[in-house]
C-alpha cells in the first residue's frame, strides 16, 4: 500500500508541474517551439479513424498537444491531478472548445471504452507502475492509445552524467525512468493491446538544443541525423501508438 501511495504522489506531482508556467519556459524561444512542433506533428500523423475523435488527455495540462489538437477540429478532454492542471488551457476550458476533468491518473473516472483515443505525454516516464497506467489508458479507448517515453536505447544511456547539466539548464529536473521499448510493448500486451507504430523525436538529447539555443542549427542537425538513419534508430523521446490486439498490424 506505501508503494502505491508513492507512485499516485509522484505522478500527481509531475503532472501538476507540467501543468505550470515554470515547466514551459522549458520550452521558451524558438528552439523550445521547434521541439514542440515536432512533438505535435508526429503526434498527430498517428491519429488515425478519420474525422473528428473523441480525445482524453491524460496528465494534458502542459498544453502542448491538447491545442493543436483542438485547431484540428477534435473533441478533447483533459484529464488533469488536479484542479490547477486547467491553468494554461484555461482560455479553452472557459469558451467550450475543450473539457477539463481533475481525478485520478491511475483510476480513470470514465466507463471502459469513452474515447476513440487516448493520448498520455510527460508521465509515463514518472510512474513507477507504468503498466497501471497503460492499462487505464487502454481499458477506456477503443480505437488507439498515443503515449511518448524516453528509451535507454539512445543516447539517454548518459543521462546520468547528463542530468546535472539538464538541471543547470531547467532548474527543477525531476528524475525519472528510461525503458526499453520491449517493457512499453510488454505493458500494452497484458492490456490486450498490441504496439503498432514506434516515432523517435530526436537523436540528440534534448538538453543538447535548449543549451545550443538555434532552432536553425538544430533543425539541420536533426535532418542530418534522420538522413543518415540514427534518429530513426537512436532517437528519443519515443511517441508510440498502441491498438487493440484483434487489429493485427506490424510495427512500422
């Protein structure tokens, strides 16, 4: 039980933050709108069903796709730890275009099959029972589960030695865990669910391009990467999108 107590506290403090203005100025300036472009244009190439979907967002109070994906015409609701989490979509709560809910990321309070997809960024990564948290989301979509996490298979194998830097640049880094992508894929199994599509985001870490502050050069450096195939094998963060394992369909 003081586990489980451990890990809601965790992921109901990591979510919390994400949802502040301190956690976005991580991505300030233009780099910072780079990296999220392409989070967002990744994330939603691997929407799929056609027209309008009914979104939930789990831990989305960080904004970063829960906007993009409204613009594109989508039904979204936000699920937040808290009432707090609503902060910097609160333009889009009040006018309608989105729902905010505040509960439990690891008891979602919607019946089995709400949504056609569910999307869940920044907290796999601080869950220590990430497989309770893949089963939530699975058991309340019925069409695709979205989800990113960072891989240990990339150059994050040096986070350790990285994370002093990361903490300089961000000031109030958490700590947090880096999976292989057979444990996301072991996850979505026990779900009854089956991984579909894999995306890396970036070959370089991330820290790398706040600290080198030219969204020209990064992007040139990442088209490099991608050209010559380390982003597509080494990169990271992964955004990978999971579906029902009736749907029979290859990683790609």
């Amino acid at each position: 039980m003081q586990t489980q107590l451990l890990n809601k506290e965790a992921v109901v403090a990591a979510d919390i933050e994400t949802s502040t203005d301190e956690y976005a100025m991580r991505f300030s300036g233009s780099v910072g709108q780079w990296m999220l472009e392409r989070q967002a244009r990744l994330t939603m190439a691997l929407l799929v069903g056609g027209g309008a979907l009914d979104i939930l967002d789990v831990g989305g109070g960080h904004g970063q796709l829960a906007r993009p994906m409204n613009e594109a015409g989508h039904n979204i609701t936000v699920l937040g730890s808290a009432p707090s989490c609503v902060h910097r979509l609160t333009d889009l709560a009040e006018s309608g275009q989105i729902k905010f809910i505040s509960g439990n990321v690891l008891e979602l309070p919607f019946a089995d099959n709400s949504f056609d997809t569910t999307v869940c960024f920044r907290l796999v990564t601080h869950c220590a029972d990430f497989g309770r948290l893949i089963s939530e989301l699975c058991r309340v979509a019925r069409k695709s589960v979205i989800i990113d996490y960072p891989t240990i298979q990339s150059v994050n194998i040096a986070a350790k030695a990285l994370f002093g830097a990361k903490r300089r640049v961000e000031g109030d880094t958490r700590h947090w865990a880096l999976f292989r992508h057979r444990q996301i894929d072991e996850a979505f199994s026990a779900a009854g669910w089956r991984t579909v599509a894999r995306r890396k985001q970036f070959f370089m870490p991330m820290v790398f391009y706040r600290l080198l502050r030219s969204r020209r050069f990064a992007a040139l450096l990442e088209g490099v990467f991608a050209a010559v195939g380390l982003t597509g094998l080494f990169g990271s963060p992964v955004i990978v999108r999971a579906e029902p394992s009736n749907k029979r369909e290859a990683v790609k």
